[in-house]
C-alpha cells in the first residue's frame, strides 16, 4: 500500500506540475493573443489612407455672372472616414461656407479661387481648389490697359493687353491710320481687317492675339477690341 500510495503520489505530483505548466501555456498564450491584437491595430492603423478632397460642383474654368447662384459641392476620401467640417472660402473675400455642400454668388468681376477644406475626425485636413470666372453679363464696359507688342518678325506680330473684369479679345489693323473711329460702325471700324474674336466661352482679363500673313517692312495701325 506504502509503495501504491507513492506511486499515485508521484502520478498526482505530475498532473499537478503538467497543470501549472499548461496554466502558465495558457497565460503566456494569451499574452502573445493580445500581442498580436496590438500589432494588428498598429497595422491598420499605419495602412490608413490619406485624407484628400474634391470640388464636385463648379468645375474648373467655369463660367458665371455677377450675383448668379454658384452650386459648391464637395467630398472627401481616406483619413478616418468620418468628416465633421466642409469649409469653403473665397479668394476675393467673400464671407466662407460651411457645409458639404452649399451657394455662393459673387459681387464683382473678375477670376475667383474657390478653397474648399475638410476635417477629419482626428483633425486632419485637406485641401481643393477651383478657378472660376465671373463677368459682368454684358452689363459694363471693360477698361483697357497695358497695351504691348511683342514677338514681332516678318510677318507676324503678338499684341498683348489687360482688362479690369473678363473679356473677349480682337485686333482690328490696318496700313492706314484711322485717329477717330467715333462714325465707323462695328465691327471693324474702317479698319481694312480684324483677327477672330477670341477668349467668348471663357473671358480672360490677360489678353494675347497674334496677327499672321502681314507684309514685310510695312507700317500697320491697330486698336484693340473686347467685350464683356
């Protein structure tokens, strides 16, 4: 009985160290689980898009008139997926937006910067823009400034010049001087000849026309023409 009850101690013993063993297995396994649970996030969170934002709504080098309804809308991408703030500002100081999607109407002429940024949750941002044009609908006469003649060859010459709000371009020419046009009518003036109108989809206030196929050595008069 002596030598049975050892036996069985010794047996129980084991099963006790074989049961600490695998208490202790099982606990360093679940600090390993929980490693890498840690790692996995750490993962995921490293492979996280960037941030980034659109302008939907105007497109780039549209066109509109003063005091027309702008539609502005936009949206975002990557970062942490949820977007507290759509703010949109303007580059001639028009009060801001805010809002993902929202108006806008312009009080003056001329080429607008339209901004928009998003904030993420975490408060990141991105940032879009969006050049647009706004006229005057016909309504106002623009100032003409900065008259230059450049690039000249043989038979060819560039006339640049500026307006004060947007324009189309035309060069009217001609081998004789006209110094008052105030009894010519449209469209050239008296002029004997006159490029294609330029710049009518989308007006410019930068303006270039090149005038092509002139004479060799012959003096040539001009007037620059734009229209709102």
């Amino acid at each position: 009985m002596l030598q049975v009850f050892r036996l069985l101690s010794a047996a129980h013993k084991a099963i006790i160290i074989n049961k600490l063993f695998m208490d202790k297995f099982v606990k360093l396994g679940g600090i390993l689980v929980i490693l890498m649970l840690v790692l996995g996030v750490a993962t995921i969170a490293s492979a996280q898009a960037a941030l980034t934002a659109s302008i939907t709504a105007p497109t780039s080098g549209a066109s509109f008139t003063v005091g027309q309804t702008v539609t502005l809308s936009g949206a975002a991408a990557g970062g942490t997926g949820t977007y507290p703030s759509f703010r949109w500002s303007f580059s001639d100081g028009t009060a801001s937006k805010i809002g993902q999607n929202q108006t806008v109407s312009f009080a003056t002429a001329g080429n607008k910067i339209i901004t928009l940024t998003v904030t993420d949750s975490n408060g990141d941002h991105a940032v879009a823009t969006v050049n647009v044009t706004i006229s005057t609908g016909g309504t106002q006469k623009p100032v003409i400034t900065n008259i230059n003649v450049g690039n000249i060859t043989q038979t060819s010459v560039t006339i640049t010049w500026t307006t004060d709000i947007v324009a189309s371009s035309r060069v009217i020419y001609d081998t004789t001087s006209h110094t008052d046009i105030s009894g010519e009518t449209a469209p050239n003036f008296g002029y004997a000849a006159s490029t294609p109108t330029t710049d009518e989809t989308t007006k410019v206030t930068s303006h270039s026309v090149t005038i092509s196929g002139l004479n060799p050595g012959t003096h040539y008069y001009f007037r620059v023409i734009s229209q709102s």
